[in-house]
C-alpha cells in the first residue's frame, strides 16, 4: 500500500489564498436571501469578516476597535490598509459599529470577486491570520434554520471545528417481544439541547441556554462554590442543567441552583471557561466573555419582554426590526451595540 498523501488531501492542505479568494466570490455569490456567512479565525473569534445578503444589497463587514481590546486593537497602519482596500470606516455613532462595505443586489461575477479580495484583506493582511486553512466558517439563515454547509469553501464549519467527540452510541433493539405502548415521554432539557447541537442550530440551543437553571455542584468542602477541571491548560467551572445530568456527567451530589445571570455576576476569573453538561451529547463549552454575552442577550430579553407588556398602539402590519447599530445604554453607558448581520447584541465596555 502507497504511504503517500491522497490528492485531496494534499489540496487540502495547499489550499492558497487566490484559489480561498476564488471560493470566497463564489460562496458571496450564491449566499440566499437572509443568510449570514462568517467567516473568522479558528483560535481567536474575534477577528472575523462577515457578510449577509438582503433584499436590496449585500452587506459586509470587517470587525473594528470597537469590538477589540489590548494587543488584538487594529493599529493606524491596519486601518490605512482597510480604507485603501475599499472598506469604509466605522462611525462615530457606531451605525455601524465596523468597517463594511455593501454591493447592489446582482453587481456581476467582477464585484463579487473585488468583495472577496477586500475580506482575504482583511482576514490576512490586517488580523494576522497566516493561512486559509486557519480560518473556520459559520453559516446560518437570519431567523435561525441550522448551520447551513458549503463543502466548496476548503475550510472548515466551526461546528465541526469545535466538535471533540461523537455522541453516545445507542443500543439496538432486541427483537424479543412486541414492544409495549406507552406513553410519548417529554422531552427533557437535555434532549432539546442535544437535538439544536445535532442539527447545528446553535439559536435553538442558547435561546435554552439563556433561561435555564444550571447546578453547581459543591466543592470538596461541601461549600458553594465552583468545582472546576482543568482541560487543554484551561480551567472550566462545570456546571448541569438537571440533576439527572450531573448524575450522568458522574458529578452526584449536592449542588448550588443558579442561572447564566448568576454565573457572569460572580464569574471568578476572565480566564477561565464554562463546560455545560460535561461528557454528555448535550455538552458546550464557553469562554468567560461568551458567558457575558449570553447573559446580556438575556437581559435585552427579559427587557424586550417588559416593553412588549406595555400597550401599544396597533401595528401597521409589519415587523418590527432593530436596525443595524442600535444602541443599548444603562447607567453608566454604552453596554450593546445590535449586529443587523449576526442579529445579536455585541457587548462593549464603551462609557460616557
């Protein structure tokens, strides 16, 4: 047998920035009506080029300093290549909040390939990223229908990227009787977890998240606290979205009850992680600042619920929608800026 490298693979592995660019237009190009295409670096989310098409235009952007800190912070010589590479800065009242750019709804395959090249741009020359093979992508509709596949792009979903292990294999039925009727069993939260991570739909599975209660398993010492593992030089704090789960996980015990608003509150450390439901087909793991984030979009939710119990006068008929760059104050200042693209709120420190 040959020890040498498939084709494919060797393909895989060359992969070149002209030929990525040449994907790239064709990904643009072909991107449905309400679909989000992301693409970012692996290690690091922060560095990201994003586009979305909309009934009349399609929308793109290139994350800015808004959205970075310490040494990811673009520097003057980032920003000079960004402009001369066609993109348009940011503005002062973060509508938007990033450098974008935006082409008419059918510009032609010439448009489609310049686009392109402005986010390789973007992705290599201004973020640092080294190779295309070091890029991962999301791709998703705007109301939330599952990760969405391009097997022509050559890198890799992030879904996939992130993947550790395969779900638990399931038993095959002994054909020994006739199987009793009985009565369909609800789903726990687990399953619905589970199901939103085996279809990608990763909406599903933090519009769960969000709202649910999580168990802290006690320390040690049998006080609350946080029980942690440390996994790939991390630490994670682990935490359950039932007893059934932390019993599964091996974790039995006693437990402290708390909620993704507890967690951020009284988060420990910024370096350390999450790991929900460690070990089962439910399982996420969660940096400290997606931790935050997640119990931000909670409370833009439980607000957004408090307006909507106010009266209000009919509606003409249409929908409401935030528009890209509305802003979300408290007390002491900016804390969200809404991403027209994403759909989400994008958390920042920015203060009056």
């Amino acid at each position: 047998m040959s020890g040498g490298i498939p084709h494919s693979v060797k393909r895989r592995i060359a992969l070149e920035w002209s030929e990525f660019a040449q994907r790239f237009a064709l990904e643009l190009a072909t991107l449905d009506r309400d679909t989000i295409l992301i693409v970012r670096e692996h290690d690091e989310s922060r560095h990201y080029v994003q586009a979305m098409r909309e009934p009349d235009r399609l929308y793109a952007e290139s994350v800015s300093n808004n959205f970075l800190d310490g040494a990811l912070l673009l520097k003057p010589s980032d920003e000079e290549i960004l402009s001369e590479a066609g993109w348009r800065p940011p503005t002062a009242d973060w509508s938007p909040a990033n450098w974008w750019t935006e082409l008419p709804p059918d510009p032609g395959p010439a448009a489609f390939a310049l686009l392109a090249d402005m986010m390789v741009t973007a992705l290599r020359d201004v973020q640092g990223v080294r190779r295309p093979l070091d890029l991962v992508y999301e791709s998703f509709h705007r109301h939330g229908t599952g990760q969405i596949e391009l097997p022509r792009f050559g890198i890799t979903s992030a879904h996939q990227a992130g993947r550790r292990r395969a779900p638990a294999p399931i038993a095959a039925p002994t054909p020994a009787r006739e199987p009793t009727r009985e009565a369909p069993r609800e789903p726990t939260i687990e399953d619905v977890l589970t199901e939103a991570r085996r279809k990608d739909d990763h909406v599903a599975y933090f519009d769960v998240l969000i709202f649910a209660e999580l168990l802290l398993p006690l320390t040690g010492a049998g006080q609350v606290g946080y029980r942690t593992v440390l996994h790939d030089g991390a630490v994670h704090v682990l935490a359950f979205t039932s007893p059934a789960a932390q019993d599964a996980a091996g974790y039995a015990g006693p437990h402290h009850r708390t909620d993704i608003l507890g967690l951020a509150g009284g988060w420990p450390d910024p370096t350390w992680q999450l790991t929900v439901n460690p070990g089962l087909p439910s399982e996420i793991r969660l940096d400290a600042a997606n931790v935050q984030r997640l119990a931000e979009t909670r409370r833009g939710a439980e607000r957004a619920a408090a307006a909507d119990a106010q009266p209000l006068p009919p509606a003409p008929g249409l929908p409401i929608r935030l528009p890209h760059g509305a802003q979300l104050w408290s007390d002491t200042g900016m804390i969200a800026v809404f991403d027209g693209v994403s759909g989400r709120w994008n958390q920042t420190s920015r203060t009056q």
